[in-house]
C-alpha cells in the first residue's frame, strides 16, 4: 500500500485513509493486503526439509515445521561494525518507535530501521556523543545506533510495558474481529455510566449518584440532624466504608491491568520512502490515538465477519451481530439514529469513512469501530463484570465485542537436493482423487484421494485419458490438473548471483518459491491480486522484477473504501510485511484461507506461517530485536520477480 506524503527518507509518519494494493476478500465481502525482528533462540534455528512430501498434511514433517516456524539458516545481518570494548548490554525500548541509524548522527538517507516499545536488543549502554540525540547515542549489536533516550538497562522500567511480539508462534499477536457496527475503543477502563453512555445497546440502567445526585446543603443539614450514633450504627457505617474501599481497590486494580490503557508516549511509525499513490484520494485523519505503524491498503469491508472468522477463548460466545447492533431488519425507521446504531440490509452497511469514526471522541473514547475492524492484542483482562482486550495501540476493546482469530496452520514445504527438479503440487479442491494409469495408458482407476492443502512432488509425467488431464506424483498415482496448483518458477535472472537468495511469484499458478541461485528451497501457495470488472475494483499485481525494500514484523493497514458504498477498513498489525515496490508487499493474511487463488488487493497473500518463513529468509535480514529493516545500496534486498 501507498502512505500518502511518505517520501524517501521520511521516518516518523502515520498516514490513513489512503488507497493500497494489498487487502484480500475475506469470505465474499472483506478485502485486505499487508514485519518485524529476527528469528527466536540464540543458535541457527533447524531447517526442515521434506524427502518424498506426505500427501497427509498431518504428517510428522508438517508437525516439525510447526513447531519451529518460520526457520531459516543462520546469515550475517549485514555490515558488522566490531566488536565493542566490553560485553554487550541487554536494553529494554523505552521510546514508541526508535530509529536505528548508520552512524551516530541523525542523517536523512542512513536509517537503517527502527525498535519499537517492549523490544530488547543488545548494546554498548556507554553513549557517545553525536549530532541529533544530546543525550547520546548508544551502539547497537552487529550494527547501527538509537538514541539513548529510548533505551534503558533498566529491563523493568515502566516505559517499556508493551508485548513483545510472539515470534516463535503462528502470528506475532493475537488478533480479534470486531462483530458489530460501533463497538468503542476506550482510552481507560469505563465506569458502568460511561458504558451506558457509548454503548446506549448494553441496556445500563445508570448509577443512582448520576441519575438523581445529592444536594450537598441538604446532605449537611441532614447529617447535622443525626440522631448520636450507636455501636450498631457504627458498625454498619464501618461496613458500608468498607465496600466503598473495596471498590475502589477493585476499579484501582483494573486500571492497573489496563496499564492506565496508554503507553509512555503517542506512537509514531517511521516510514521508508513509501511511493505516494495514483488514485487521487486524500488521507483521513488518524483514527486511534495513540497510533501504531501504519501502511494504507484499499479494502471493501466486511459484510459479516462473526460467522466467518473461527474464535477461541471467552469470546467465544460472543452475542449475535444482530443482537449488539440493532439487527438487520431495514423496514425499521431508524434513520434519526447514529449509523451504528441503525439497521442494514443484508449485504449493506454504513456509508462512512475512517474520518467518520472519531466523532464523539474525548477523554473516555478514542473511536468507533466497523463491523470487520481487527484488532491486535497486546493483553486480556477482566474489571467491571466485563472482559477487556488491550490493544498494542493502547486503547481498550470490550471482549464481548470481538470474536478472536483461530491462526491457520497452513504452510508451504521445504524442498531438499534430492527433489530440487521436481515440481511440487498443492490440492485446492476440496477432496482430489488419486488415481492409476493401466500399462496401456487408457484406462484410469482410483487408488486413493488427498484433501485440500495435500502436497506432493510432481515427476513431470502427463497424460489425458478420458478428457481428464493428469499428472504423476513421485508416488505413482494420477492427479487431475484441475485439483491442484503446482510450482513452475522461471530461470534465474540475469545478475543474481549463483547461490543468491531470490524469489518467484507465479501469478497463473498463485504459487511462491524460495530460490537459491538456480535451485528452489521451498514452496508455497499465494493469493495475488483480483481481477475487477472496472478501475475501481481491478487489483492485478503488476509483473516485473523488484528488490525488496523494506519490512516490518507489523503494520496497520486501514482505509476508506476505493469506491462509492464500500465500507473503510482497518487490521491492526498486519503480520511480516516485505515491501518490493510502492505499495505491494509480501504478507501474512490472517483473515481468509483461500490462497492459490486470487484474493488480495495487489499484495501477495501468505499463510501466517510462510510469512514468517520468508521474512527471515529474505535479505534484508533483520537483527534481532529489530521491529523494522530497510534495505541499503551495499546489503540490498532479495529480488522478487512477478510473471504469469
């Protein structure tokens, strides 16, 4: 996607609203597109290969790559710079986002990438002196330097109170689909008048104190006339005090869970010189303050996301979407009401822009949500009778609002030497049938069948019997063409090197394969971008040849609509982002399960897994700790090539 008025070198801005190209259709209605620090554990992480691949994805293989995703071999991070006088220091990231440059010197065009609060990184915690921090600039390991103001030794100051990313799971967050239209993001921990406030459909009846509050005077004169108190009077005073103390403690102890719903300081994203977009559409304002890293995409939101997007935990039982916003029956007049609180048809939903989403917004609430809005959560905590998702933004999303995401463990497969000239073939439909070919090659016979996402290796083998057209698997039996997708890279363009790590993109194919020099290492299924009946809803991925130019283990991808009825959109952290040309990028996608077909808004959608897979292979390669990397003239990116 396209961050309106990014320009090269430009580090510390968030941008909304702006069209992009990599949103994917969720279901038939949601389309969204969209990385961040190196691989977990301190030795080269194991590289799983696969021999003869199992048609089951159950198989032990597939179990050994889940449980180590993303792995990749142990390669430099780039230029080292030495090592320092004395052992490095462990640092906590005390500043929103930290820029890391070259040298310690805030110079435009030396940004190398940037932390992000609740990082740690190793480091010479001795400053030393440069131009752009008076405080000092402190050396990072194997390279670059951040300001000392956003870091400490301290690893359990306060300021540094954020989650980590979980890079040794599925995804780097838990993630959450909001399941009606409206539902609040809070600043802090809402009493039950706010709620009733902001939520008029949770049916609070408001506090007795608010709904008929006391005269003082009378209050004095009433207590002036107090008969002398009792013991028994004394010690139902002492009671009730003491209810009062209780609550307080519970209220103070949900605003600790929270903590105080605010981080040390607003968040502003850095930006790598992200080309400004075609489509003359001007930005939104932000809608979430604070504000997490942001890349725009253009996507048509939801039209239900609570029937479609699997959930776990207590949110589980969350109430139907026609019970939280009012229902879908349109015979009701209710156009005097605030548009989350009317009633669509089917298929239909509010005409509003991200800009439309903070009215109403003060200390209490930040925003509103759409139907279909995701969520990153930072922790989940109950206060109020009522369960709380703290997002890594800051803010705070009611539970019962939200429907949690079940990650997708599909992945793609390693390819060893001994099958590096077979192609490898995925299952798309639904069941695949196996068959046998008779010694006459006229005659087929079932053996067997596969599911969808069964993998196998190809001999290369084709026949056609009976209108069928087939291919032969390693195992002796007969795939119909029309059930699988099956790997067909293109000759190692001119200028990579013999053992250069590269990657293709097959957009007839939507399949993905990891290349070394002249031989692929693995391979994966993609949903690229669909094709449109018109300008507005055509979002090809465009063919040619790109260095990767910067990632990020998250960004926020939301906009408005790219055209007249679609609702905006917004994912929070969209996970292991790789951008390759303006606004086209490699990303994980969360919300649809239907790659090696066309999904996305331009973008090359991954399963969750092969995201993170790639993120840690590609060069750049991020250092540990790191939450965003940006290719340089002397460490470029790996090249991604896109054909059909």
């Amino acid at each position: 996607m396209r961050p309106t008025g990014a320009t090269t070198g430009a580090m510390n801005r968030r941008t909304f609203g702006v069209p992009g190209r990599c949103l994917s259709l969720l279901a038939a209605a949601l389309l969204a597109c969209s990385s961040r620090e190196a691989p977990p554990g301190e030795g080269p992480p194991t590289q799983v290969t696969v021999g003869a691949l199992p048609a089951s994805s159950n198989a032990p293989a597939t179990a050994t790559l889940a449980a180590n995703p993303g792995a990749a071999p142990a390669r430099s991070g780039g230029a080292q710079t030495g090592m320092p006088a004395a052992a490095p220091t462990t640092m906590l990231v005390t500043g929103g986002y930290a820029q890391v440059f070259l040298g310690p010197v805030a110079t435009k065009g030396t940004q190398l990438g940037y932390l992000k609060r609740g990082g740690r990184v190793q480091a010479d915690a001795t400053p030393v002196a440069g131009a752009g921090c008076s405080e000092g600039w402190v050396k990072l390991e194997p390279l670059g330097y951040v300001c000392s103001r956003h870091v400490t030794a301290d690893l359990n100051n306060s300021q540094g109170k954020a989650r980590e990313p979980a890079l040794d799971e599925i995804l780097p967050y838990r993630y959450a689909s909001n399941v009606a239209h409206g539902t609040p993001l809070y600043r802090s921990v809402p009493s039950r008048d706010e709620m009733a406030r902001y939520e008029p459909y949770l049916h609070i009846e408001p506090s007795s104190k608010e709904a008929a509050p006391s005269a003082p005077a009378a209050d004095t004169a009433s207590a002036s006339a107090e008969p002398r108190k009792t013991a028994s009077t004394k010690r139902k005073k002492k009671k009730k005090r003491g209810k009062k103390d209780r609550d307080a403690e519970a209220q103070a102890a949900a605003d600790q869970a929270a903590d105080d719903s605010k981080p040390a300081e607003p968040l502003s994203a850095p930006s790598f010189g992200v080309v400004a977009p075609t489509e003359a559409t001007a930005a939104a304002p932000a809608t979430a303050a604070p504000a997490a890293p942001a890349v725009t995409a253009t996507a048509t939101a939801a039209a239900t996301v609570a029937a479609e997007v699997p959930v776990d935990g207590p949110d589980a039982g969350a109430p139907a979407v026609a019970d939280l916003d009012g229902g879908t029956d349109a015979a009701v007049d209710d156009s005097t009401k605030p548009w989350w609180l009317r009633r669509y048809e089917t298929g239909k939903g509010p005409e509003v822009k991200l800009s439309d989403l903070t009215e109403g917004s003060d200390k209490v609430m930040a925003r509103r949500m759409v139907r279909g809005f995701y969520v990153a959560i930072d922790h989940t905590f109950f206060a109020g009778n009522r369960g709380w998702h703290k997002t890594t933004a800051g803010l705070l999303a009611p539970a019962d609002r939200f429907s949690v995401v079940k990650p997708n463990e599909f992945h793609g497969a390693e390819i060893d030497e001994a099958h590096a000239a077979h192609a490898v073939a995925f299952v798309l439909a639904k069941q695949a049938t196996t068959y046998t070919l008779d010694a006459d090659g006229k005659t087929l016979k079932p053996a067997g069948g596969l599911k969808r996402y069964d993998r196998t290796f190809l001999t290369g083998q084709k026949a056609t019997v009976g209108g069928k057209n087939l291919r032969e698997t390693v195992d002796n039996v007969w795939l119909r063409e029309g059930d699988i997708a099956y790997t067909a890279p293109g000759a190692r363009p001119s200028g990579v090197g013999d053992h250069e790590r590269w990657i293709d993109v097959n957009l007839s194919r939507q399949t993905l394969v990891a290349m070394e020099g002249d031989r692929p290492v693995f391979a994966t299924l993609v949903s690229t971008g669909r094709k449109g009946g018109d300008k507005a809803h055509d979002h090809q991925t465009p063919t040619g040849s790109w260095r990767m130019r910067e990632k990020h283990v998250a960004a926020t991808m939301d906009g408005d609509g790219a055209a007249s009825g679609d609702m905006p959109y917004s994912i929070e952290d969209v996970p292991y982002v790789q951008y390759f040309e303006g606004s086209y990028a490699l990303h994980g996608a969360f919300w649809h399960d239907n790659f090696g077909r066309q999904q996305s808004h331009g973008c090359v959608n991954l399963a969750p897994l092969d995201a993170k897979r790639l993120f840690f292979w590609a060069d750049p390669q991020i250092p540990k700790g790191w939450y965003g990397m940006n290719s340089q003239p002397d460490v470029p990116g790996s090249l991604v090539v896109v054909h059909e």
